[in-house]
C-alpha cells in the first residue's frame, strides 16, 4: 500500500469506532449455501416424454400388444393367469415422479429379468382427473419401451380399472434356457 492509499484509507476510517465486547458478536450461517446436486445419471436417460397428452377416456380399458405377440399371450394377461413377480404403485405421485419411478422400475424389472408385473395408477372418477392423467401418460409411457410386450386392465381383486398387467419381453439368457430345455426334449 502506498502512501496516497494508506492516507485515504484513514480519512475514510477516521470516524468508525472499534467494537468493544467481541463476546456479543455472532456469526450469522450463510442463507443462500446451496447444497451441492447430485446429478442423477438413471434420469439423464429417461426418455418418456411428457408433452401432449391424448386423455384415454374412462369406459376405454388399457390394451396394447406388440405386433407379432401371439393373442393367446394377451389373452392370459387379461384374464390374470400369469403370476405378478413385482408391482409397483403410482398413487398420490406427481407426473414427474411417476415418470422417475416407472422408468427406474423398468429398468430394474429388466435387470432382474421379470417377465410380469403389475402397475397400480389409480381409478378416476372423470376424465380430467389426476389418476386417469397418470392412467394416460402410463399408457403412452409403457408402448415408448421396447420392452414392454403388451399390457392390460387388471382384474378386480388386483385393481381393476385402477391397474394395469404387463408383460415384459424374455431376457437372451431366458430365451437361452427356455432353448435348451426344449431342444433335449426334442432329441
């Protein structure tokens, strides 16, 4: 510091007090300390959209088969003859989250090499309401993963109209096993 600057700087300071009782001095924490965000490299991926959605009217039951599944298979779904090896519940979730979580369940169900799972989104009394906007989004959502073979309404005692059965496609190592079981008996 210079002599021009120190002298300023004392013609500024000249009528401060100094503090008497450094005892009452409290630091106050800082108020905008933002945590630092994990980013979350599974939502990074998710690609189920969530622009415009076609509202699925209430009196029309869930239904989608991939082209070239045989009807028989959508057949069983319907009528709840494969056993649900996962399920996963959607209620009282915003949009968001019911898009975290479902494609988060999907991926893991996929990992884990599940074959049939059930997802509850909820009944709604009208059409505007939240859970058949979550029913809607759902329908879309599930034919967006390759994965997904086909999907259904529940029967009642797993939900009804307020859920919905999937049926995820067989993993290589399945189809694998599924091959080799079948090919010693043909021999």
């Amino acid at each position: 510091m210079n002599l021009d600057d120190k002298s300023l700087f004392l013609d500024a300071m000249e009528d401060v007090q100094p503090l008497k009782r450094h005892s009452d001095i409290h630091w106050q924490p800082v108020r905008n300390a933002r945590t630092r965000q994990q980013v979350d490299t599974l939502q990074l991926d998710n690609f189920l959209t969530t622009g415009f959605l076609d509202i699925v009217p209430l009196a029309t039951p869930l239904e989608f088969k991939r082209e070239g599944l045989q009807t028989g298979v959508l057949d069983k779904l319907r009528q709840g003859k494969y056993s649900q090896q996962a399920s996963l519940d959607l209620r009282k979730q915003t949009v968001e989250q019911c898009r975290q979580s479902l494609f988060a369940f999907l991926l893991q169900a996929e990992q884990d090499n599940l074959r049939n799972i059930l997802i509850i989104h909820g009944k709604g009394k009208e059409e505007g309401s939240h859970a058949n906007i979550i029913r809607s989004y759902l329908a879309r959502w599930l034919t967006e993963f390759d994965d997904v073979q086909a999907f259904c309404s529940a029967l009642p005692h797993h939900g009804g109209s307020g859920a919905c059965y999937v049926a995820l496609r067989k993993s290589a190592a399945a189809k694998q096993e599924n091959w080799e079981r079948h090919a010693k008996r043909s021999r």
